[in-house]
C-alpha cells in the first residue's frame, strides 16, 4: 500500500476514473437545490439525483468527483477514531451505462493496482437480502467480487446496512457493496466465516463501491423500479488518508492535523484522552461551519442556520469551560481556506462573510453560556449529590430560560463525569408541550407539482432572449386547467410552452418577461413567464381567435418594460458592489426581487445602515452609472470564473459554464439575467428605504430610469409648493420651520407609536393556509397606529397575510396586507372586502394594502366570528 498525501489521493482517483471515460464534473454547494427532502448535502450522489430519476439528461453516462458531504447525524459521535460533521466524498457513477461486474472490477482495481493496497486485507461486504421486502440475495455482487479474485471467505453478508439510500426520504436506492480495511489484531477479534464481522473498529469501511441504484422510494414506504439502473459508489477521502498513510484517527492525516495542532494549543490540552475529543471536536465542528457558512448560510434558531449555530456554540461552550477567556477561531480559519480554496474556491471569496457570521455567534453566545456554567456550578455545590445525578427540573430550565442548549448542558456535564437525570428532564418538557398550544393549518396547490409533471419530457426550452426581444417557434404544449390540450379558444387563460422563446422566465430575484404572441389565427397576451426546470413556460390569455398546439407562434416581448427590468437587474449588481466598498463584504445579497418598477436588495448585516452610508451608496452607484461602463458578459469554466474574483449567490445551482456580469472591476457576477449594456443606461438610482427583513438581514429598496425621474419630479413639486406656502427659498425651510414651531401655540399630540412586540390585540388568530401563514386581530386604536402595526408586522416577514380592525366609538376602522409573491393570487381590497362583509363594509387600495371601514361599530364582534368565511375565501385562492 502505497503513502500518499491527500491531494495525490484526489488526482489518482479522478485520473484513474477519467482514464476509464468517466467527465470528472465539479463540487456542489453542501445546500441542497430544490430537493426539500434534504438538509444538507450528505453523499455524493445527492446533487445527481435528477439524473437517476430520468428527470435531466447527464453530462455523461459516466461521472466522477469530490464532494463536501455533511451529516448531521454524527454530530454527537465526532470525537472517536473517524466520524466527522464534514468528510469529502471521492465518488464515480454509471447513468444506465454498466453495472456490477464492471463496478466490482474497478474498484478492486484501483485499490489494489492502483493504490497498492493489500488484497489479503481488504474484506468486502454484500447485501443479504430482505424477504419483508421482497428483495433477493445481491448473489451477483458476489460473484463479480470472486471474478475479481476475492476468496470467498473474504465476501460478507449483511443486512440493512448494505442497502443504501435513498439521499433523503425518497428517492433512488438499491442494495451496495462496500470495501473494509482490516486494521490489524490490535483493534479486534479477526472475522471468522458466520461470526460476528466488527465494523466499528478492526475493520474500517474506505468505500462503497457500489450503491445499485434499480429501486425508487415512495413517500409511502413502497419500492417501484428505476427507468435505467445505475451504479454509484462513494468513499472518504479522509479515512483513506487514514488507512493509507497508516495512521490510527482520520484527525492524524494531512487534512485534519494542521487543525488538530490549533485545537490542542486553543484547548491548553493535556494529552488526556477528554482533551483529544475535545480538540477532534473543535477542528471537525469549525471545519463544518465554515463550509456552511460558505454558502450564505448564517447561524438561526431553525433550518439549516441552526446546525453551524449548534456547531458553534458547542465550541464556544467547550473553550468557555476549560477557562478560556478569549475565543478566536481565526487562525483556524485561515488554515481552512489556506487547505481547501484550491478545491473549493467558494470559501476563500467568502471568508470576510464566514468571519463575520462566525464572530457573530461567537460573540452572541458568550455571555449565554457564561450565565448557563455559572448556574451549573451554582447547582453542583448546593446539590452534592452522591449518585452524580444531574436535575432535570434544573437542566429543563437553563434550556428553556436561560438559553443554554441542551446538548452543551449534556457535554459540560459528561465532562464532570454527572449523567442528566433525562427521566425529569422528558417530564418538564411534556407538561410545557402540552401547555403551548400551536395551531398549524397546512394545505397547498398541486398545480406546479403537476405541471412539471407535464413538461417532463419536453426538452429544454432554446432560450433566445439575451440576443433578440422577438423570434418565431412552435407551440410544443397546450396546459388549461392542469390539462394538456389540443387547443384554446378566445376568453381563455392557459400556460403554453415552445420550442424556443425570446422570454426570459423569473428566476434569479427577476421577473418573468411580458409581451404578445400572434400568427394568423390568434393573438395572445403573455402575462408573465415562468423557468420550471429547463423550461420557459408562458402565462397567458387568448386575446382573440383560436391557438392550436403545433402552430407556429411569432413570440415578441414588451421591450419598454424589459428595459426597466434590465435597468433595476444591473442597478442591484452596482448596489451590491457599492455595499461591499461601504458596509463590508461580509453584506453579502440574501434575495432580491427585480421588477420593472422597482428593486429589492436583501442582503446580510446585523444592524441598520446609517443615513450616512445610505447617502455613501446611492452616491457611489450613482457614479459607477455616470462613468458608463460597458458590461462584458463571459461563459467561463464556474472555477475560472470564481478565480477571476466573480460574486457566486452560494446555495444557488451553477453550471459547469457559468454566464459572468461584469461592470469594469467594481462588480462582477455570476447571473443568468438581462441586463444593459452599458451603466449609463440605467440613468439614475434613488434608495427609497431600508429596513429589516429578519434578525441579520437587511433589505435596501430603490428605483431607476423612468421610475426614478418620477420620483425626482415628484419631490421637486414637493419642494417648490412647500417654497411657495413658506414665501422662502429650499434652502431656508429648516430656518423657516424652527420659526414657525417657536411661534405655535397649540400642541397636537400624535399618536403614540405603539411596537408590534409589545402591542396588546383582541381577538387575535394564527393561521396557515398553504404554507403561508395568516395573521387577524383587533385592536381598538388609533388608525395610523393600526397601519403602523401591520406594517410592522409584515416586515417582520413571519406573517405575509395580515388583516387588522379596530373602533374608535365612532366607526369601524380595518386593514389589510399581502406580501410580495401572494398578491397576485390575492388582491389586499378582495381580502378586505371579505373581512367586512358582516357589517357591509367598504374599502379599497392596492393589491399589497387596502383600507376600509363602516359604521357599524355595534358588529364588530360579528367581524371576528366570520374569520372562518375569511379562512375559506383565502384557501380557495392559495
């Protein structure tokens, strides 16, 4: 067996597959796109689930890589010889190419040929089959293995843990058969033919070599079989590294010792066996946070922002405890770039961001922590138990008052050598269950799940938009009611697709393109324009006659709006840089939506930005306008693009060629959107606001070209009717109104602002309709304090339906909001209008806000007990 570093173990892997025509292709993002049944990315193979689904043709029938896989199953184990939150998977996959024989026969070549291991110690593990399930004997894996030379004695049989998969709930799967290295007597009793075969410690699996996928999980537990059958086989770079190079933990290899030498040194260690685990804690948990933290992903209470919290916080609590009075995790950080950058470039332009977030948490937790150890400490000495049991009345309320999570609870504890007494501890956190009465209401259209149904097999739609506004194609699906059709008739609202399309469909925080579509026949009004997949599918109606699947269509887009479009797209690009020079470039873009008439930027920064940063950034994307700067668009290899300095969205879904943006050096992106040719086309920017979106995240609104001069004009009227009631010039209006208010006599108080957190409602209900949640309540106040309320409560961003109604004595005063991305399935006024339907009330507005009200004040009860009629309307459009 030959000893070689990590970084030749990567290069022979992927030669050797390379050399057998497998397309070596690139790493994914650990965020997982589009597959809800997934955290994070946990085996190679996730991100190619498409493929084995039939749903997406492959690059190539045969692939290889190397993949950042996390499992957060292990967090708790990481500490022995070799789990670990975050390991790099060497993975090679068939795609309805070849099967087991050949499977079998390269892995055995390459780990005996090529790598020079020992085959008197290598052992190789067969699925046994299952008859609950009706699965056979995977009798043909092992005969492929004795093709190969295996002894037989050297072939085992086992059960579950050699069926694999699927990634997630559902999904391909099928029986594997993996490779063991036996680690020699000194780590176990020797596997005898029938007896027991220890997996855990005297043999350690260093690859799956063959996961065969022929078999599709359901959601309901049930099998059916796969189009084509593949083969996907997967193993630990790390724990190669680990047998290879003849070491006894993955944490001794190249990969991990560097970090190992910082956790020790961090720790004060002292050669324990406690402080080993802790130091293999420390470098496996900051590894994976910062590979998490790399993609955008920052530390919250729930969802994937939870798990680099948890990891955090449990080294924080681990340093905390050893006396440790100043937390840095930098060096380690920069050793982590230093080490995976060449592989994975995303982490080395995001370390201000994984700095920022990781300092962050840091600094949050330390004084929850600090709290939670003393009253620890407090505990103990007052409660000297002899059984070294820990409370769990105790342990229930330092979780849940004091903040301390449970698992740093457990592990100080462990520490001390004092079990938690999980018994009490299970009791406590029942009774409060029980007593936190939670209503959840889910529900939901199947329609886009039945529509990509549909378009499955269509091919992917030519997109021609960034070179023309108009082109001819054929119709190639008719869809009116969740049907494909032959036909649609004037009058009627249908989706259609075609083989190409100068539409852009919304993705990318961009909105779907608008226009007309005509031929002799017909003459169709295109509405908006949706990417499902590789798919542009049209929203539209018939505007007169009669279109006819198969026809030909001449597809033509409203260029004056996709004009504004384009100016808004390039405009968030400039802004995005402008925050980077004035912010930090940990403000790094967390969504945005980019509408003709205006723009949105979220993006992630802890606290408010000052007027005078604001002023900063319209200036400077103000001036990066006025220099007219020509855009230069590029196809480029993803790696070659992010090396040239371009702004990856990290968790989005890349192509092995990326399109990259690029206004001179101040900003350049990776984007697959429309944008001008040069900045002076965008004319101006104004920022109109800034606020908050939720804990760590901004969000700055702005307008350009036509919507900006508007809005200039608009002040500018202001200005010169403000200059005329005054009789004084602009630039005397401050003077002017010092005077005025020394000069007045009367006092009119406002009325008092009154927070969402602290606002005291009547009749108050939380629902969830589809996934979206619905908040009503009174309030009796003030109208622009109601107002106020709600629209704090939307920028929140918990509820994104609100209705709010009150009385003054006089008359009923009501209120209604729906969010970005629901107000076209429903109109806030139609909302209204159903509110006060029991006390025939009136009202109207925008789609995103209404108001209204009525002099019935005596009904207001019977508004409150019509929420059900209010539930039903809003079901019956979401």
């Amino acid at each position: 067996m030959k000893s070689l570093t990590s970084r030749e173990i990567r290069e022979k892997f992927l030669s050797y597959f390379e050399k057998h025509n497998h397309l070596k292709i690139k790493a994914s993002s650990v965020v997982p796109q589009n597959d809800p049944t997934l955290l994070f990315i946990n085996s190679g193979m996730a991100p190619l689930k498409p493929y084995f689904l039939g749903k997406e043709e492959p690059p190539n029938k045969r692939l290889c890589n190397f993949q950042p896989c996390i499992r957060t199953k292990d967090i708790d184990d990481v500490g022995d010889r070799h789990h670990l939150t975050i390991f790099e998977m060497m993975g090679s996959w068939s795609i309805g190419d070849y099967y087991k024989d050949l499977a079998c026969s390269l892995a055995y070549g390459l780990l005996v040929d090529e790598l020079g291991f020992d085959p008197k110690r290598l052992y190789f593990t067969v699925y046994g089959g299952n008859e609950s399930l009706g699965i056979e004997p995977d009798n043909e894996s092992v005969e492929a293995w004795k093709k190969c030379g295996v002894p037989a004695d050297h072939i085992v049989m086992l059960g579950d843990d050699n069926f694999w998969g699927p990634a997630g709930e559902t999904g391909p799967c099928g029986p594997c058969t993996e490779v063991f290295f036996d680690c020699g007597p000194e780590y176990g009793i020797e596997y005898k033919p029938g007896g027991h075969f220890d997996d855990v410690s005297r043999y350690i699996e260093i690859w799956n070599a063959g996961v065969f996928m022929e078999l599709n999980k359901k959601k309901d537990g049930s099998f059916i079989p796969l189009p084509l059958k593949s083969v996907d086989t997967g193993s630990g770079l790390e724990r190669l590294a680990m047998v290879m190079n003849g070491h006894d933990s993955v944490y001794e290899t190249d990969l991990m010792q560097p970090l190992m030498d910082i956790s020790h040194k961090l720790l004060n260690s002292n050669g324990s066996e406690a402080s080993m685990k802790k130091a293999r804690m420390l470098t496996d948990h900051i590894r994976a946070a910062v590979f998490i933290l790399s993609e955008g992903v920052a530390p919250s209470n729930e969802g994937q922002g939870y798990i680099p919290r948890r990891l955090i916080r449990k080294c924080v609590a681990a340093l905390m405890a050893k006396k440790v009075e100043k937390i840095d995790f930098s060096e380690m950080v920069d050793v982590i770039v230093s080490m995976m950058s060449d592989y994975y470039p995303q982490i080395k332009s995001a370390k201000d961001m994984i700095s920022y977030n990781l300092n962050n948490e840091i600094n949050d937790f330390i004084p929850t922590v600090k709290t939670g150890l003393e009253l620890i400490e407090k505990e103990l000495s007052e409660n000297k138990s002899s059984n070294k049991i820990f409370p769990g009345k105790i342990a229930f309320e330092l979780v849940t008052t004091h903040g301390l999570p449970l698992d740093v609870l457990k592990s100080d504890l462990s520490d001390r050598g004092i079990e938690l007494d999980d018994a009490e501890y299970e009791k406590c956190y029942e009774e409060h269950r029980k007593t936190s009465r939670v209503i959840s209401r889910k529900g939901g259209s199947a329609d886009q799940e039945q529509i990509e149904a549909l378009i499955s097999k269509l091919s992917t739609t030519d997109f021609v938009g960034y070179e023309t506004e108009s082109t001819t194609s054929k119709v190639n699906m008719l869809i009116s009611e969740n049907e494909v059709v032959e036909s649609v008739n004037e009058g009627e609202s249908f989706l259609f697709t075609t083989v190409k399309t100068p539409f852009y469909g919304e993705s990318g925080g961009q909105v779907g393109d608008s226009g007309i579509a005509k031929n002799d026949h017909a003459k169709i009004e295109i509405l908006d324009t949706m990417k499902i997949g590789k798919i542009h599918v049209h929203v539209a109606n018939v505007m007169s006659g009669k279109l006819t699947s198969g026809e030909e269509v001449e597809l033509t887009v409203d260029n004056e709006v996709r004009a504004d479009i384009k100016r808004n797209h390039s405009a968030t690009h400039l802004l995005h840089a402008a925050l980077h020079k004035v912010v930090g470039k940990h403000a790094v873009q967390k969504g945005s939506l980019v509408r003709s008439d205006r723009l949105r930027f979220d993006f992630q920064n802890q606290t408010s930005v000052s007027k005078d940063d604001l002023d900063k950034i319209e200036a400077l994307t103000n001036q990066w306008i006025m220099n007219n700067t020509a855009g230069e668009i590029d196809l480029l290899d993803y790696d070659a693009a992010i090396e040239k300095g371009a702004i990856a969205l990290f968790g989005e879904k890349y192509d092995s060629k990326v399109r990259v943006i690029a206004f001179g050096e101040n900003s350049v992106e990776l984007c697959g959107g429309t944008h001008v040719s040069r900045t002076g086309d965008i004319g101006l920017m104004l920022i109109t606001g800034e606020s908050s979106v939720a804990k760590g995240i901004r969000r700055i609104e702005a307008v350009t070209g036509r919507e900006a001069y508007k809005l200039l004009q608009e002040r500018n009227n202001i200005l010169r009717k403000t200059s005329e009631l005054l009789s004084v010039k602009p630039n005397e209006f401050e003077t002017k109104i010092q005077e005025l208010k020394k000069k007045s006599s009367v006092k009119k108080e406002a009325p008092k602002k009154v927070s969402a957190s602290e606002a005291k409602f009547e009749n108050e209900s939380k629902i969830e309709i589809s996934g979206e949640k619905f908040f009503v309540a009174q309030m009796n106040a003030d109208a622009q304090v109601l107002k106020d309320l709600g629209d704090q409560l939307l920028a929140k961003g918990e509820y994104k339906i609100i209705c709010l109604a009150g009385n003054d004595g006089k008359t009923i005063r009501a209120f209604s909001w729906v969010g970005d991305g629901l107000n076209k399935k429903v109109k806030a006024g139609d909302l209204l209008k159903e509110l006060l339907k029991p006390v025939d009330g009136k009202g109207g507005g925008k789609p995103h806000f209404a108001q209204g009200g009525s002099p019935d004040v005596a009904g207001m009860d019977k508004i409150f007990s019509n929420i059900a009629e209010v539930e039903s309307f809003l079901k019956g459009k979401l």
